[in-house]
C-alpha cells in the first residue's frame, strides 16, 4: 500500500477502545443504572423494600405462574436470599404462592392485584426514563445499545437471557 492513506471508521475505531475510554463507558453504565433505579428505590421504600423485592415482582409480572426455582436461575441469588424477599411480599399481599397443578411441591408465583399496582409504579417511571432517553438517542443508537448490552451477558448465558428479553425493542 505505497502512498494509500488508510482511514477508518468511526465503528471500526470503537472496536480499539483505550482503557479510559473504557473507564468513562464503566462510570456512565453507573451513574446510568443510579438514576434508572433512583425513582423505583423511593417508591419502595415506602414499603420497606429493596432492589432484591424489585427484581422479584418485575419477574414474576413477566412470567406469571414462575416456579420458585424458575426465578432462583433468572436472578441468580441463593435460594435464602430469595425466600426472605418472597416471604415479605406474599406477608404484605404483593405476591401470592400456589401450589402447581401437576406437581403440589412446586410454588407458582403470581402478582396480586395490590402487587400489580406495586409494579405499574415501579415500572412506569424506569420505562419513562428509557423512552426519552431512546427518543433523544434515535433508533440506530438504541439499536447499538442494544447490542452492546447483549454482548455484556455471560456468553453460557446469553441465548437464554436473550430468550426471556425478547426481540421487540431493535
């Protein structure tokens, strides 16, 4: 290549961040994760509850009838740490355990009625955050993000988060 000037992209300079521009990607995923969570931890602490509880009953609203151990392999969290947080939402009426059909040892989750008003909160601020921040970015933008956070999951783990996620937002 006597002579040719070899430019590259804007995309294909991306793929060569240095560690300060990773360390910037690192803090703006904190301080975007803060604020996406800020409003949901006020609205429950009225309640008492946490992160932890919050993961729960976003879980359980999307996969109603979710056996325990269903949601035990989609949080990853012990299975004491789990039952507290269930234990204190089916107690104060948010979530209600039954027994499954075909097998009785097995606890289908579900929200109550009181839980979905619980999660409506919860959720609609974090999907109003998004929505604007989708909005101000365009599609391409949401379309690469998309793709950078897939590729931020546990490759073992990737087909199965992506499973549950769904494709509806690229």
């Amino acid at each position: 290549m006597s002579g040719a000037m070899v430019t590259r992209s804007r995309s294909e300079e991306l793929l060569f961040l240095t560690d300060e521009q990773l360390r910037q990607g690192i803090e703006l995923m904190f301080f975007a994760y803060r604020d996406l969570t800020s409003e949901p931890d006020e609205i429950l602490a009225v309640q008492g509850y946490g992160r932890a509880h919050h993961r729960a009953i976003h879980f359980i609203k999307r996969r109603p009838g979710i056996t325990i151990a269903g949601l035990l392999a989609i949080l990853k969290v012990t299975k004491q740490s789990l039952n507290r947080v269930l234990r204190q939402l089916i107690d104060d009426g948010f979530v209600e355990s039954t027994p499954g059909q075909e097998d009785r040892r097995q606890r289908l989750l579900r929200l109550t009625a009181k839980g979905e008003v619980l999660e409506s909160a919860v959720s609609n601020v974090q999907r109003d955050r998004l929505r604007r921040a989708y909005s101000e970015a365009g599609p391409e933008a949401v379309a690469g993000f998309r793709k950078v956070l897939e590729r931020m999951i546990d490759p073992d783990m990737r087909a199965t988060a992506l499973n549950l996620v769904g494709d509806d937002i690229a």
